[in-house]
C-alpha cells in the first residue's frame, strides 16, 4: 500500500547506483537545480522504498551490484506503472538503449553526460509524470 499522496514538488527523485561517488554528484545535480533527491546504493532497498512511496521519477543505473538496471526498471513497472525512468549506464551494450526503452524508459543516459542534458531529461520526465 502506497503512503498518503504528497504534492509532486516534495516528491524526491529516486537515484540508483551502487557507486556513492555517483549519488552524490547526481544528488547534487538535482538540488542545485531545486528539486528533491534521494539515494539508494541497492535494487532491493530502492525497490521496498518504491512499494511503499509514491516515487513520481527513478534514475535507475544498468549495472547494479547483484542486480540488473533494467530487471529493477521491470519490478518497478509491477509495484508503481505510473513512475517515470531515466535509465543510465557507463557501459553501452548493443540492444541495451533498446531494451530499455521497451521497458518504458523516457531517456537513456550514457556516463559521463553533461548535467544540462541531464536536467533537460529529468524535467522532461517530471512534466510527462504530472
């Protein structure tokens, strides 16, 4: 069962990346650019977070520690249909941008990307999501 509704504005956006150096520099993206963020070093921590919170966006990394990017882009769909995923990864496998899009994805991001084409996707996202 999901928490009470909150207003979309102090929803955080969800970050996952196995990799802390890379939640907190996105993290910080985010805030600086006015918007709520809150990170998840695991699949399954975020997931339980997702099945109890409204979570409006995800950023979700391809390579998790123990876990596959798009298998959580999947179990999200499952427990929240209706939040938004930005997809990123550090390695561009052939059929992976694919596969994530087939999954729902509104964007697929390679690392290192700039943080202005970041931002556009994740406002792109948040207007979809309203």
């Amino acid at each position: 069962m999901k928490g009470a509704p909150m207003p979309s504005a102090s929803i955080p956006i969800c970050i996952v990346d196995d990799d802390a150096s890379v939640l907190r520099s996105i993290e910080f993206l985010l805030e600086s650019d006015g918007l709520a963020a809150r990170s998840f070093e695991s699949a399954g921590e975020f997931l339980a977070h997702a099945g109890a919170h409204d979570v409006k966006l995800a950023v979700i990394d391809v390579c998790l520690a123990g876990a596959s990017g798009l298998e959580v882009q999947t179990r999200l769909k499952a427990i929240s249909p209706d939040t938004k995923v930005i997809v990123m990864t550090g390695r561009d496998y052939p059929g992976l941008q694919s596969a994530a899009m087939i999954r729902g994805a509104r964007a697929f991001l390679l690392k290192p990307f700039a943080d202005g084409i970041f931002l556009t996707k994740v406002q792109e996202a948040l207007r979809a999501a309203d």
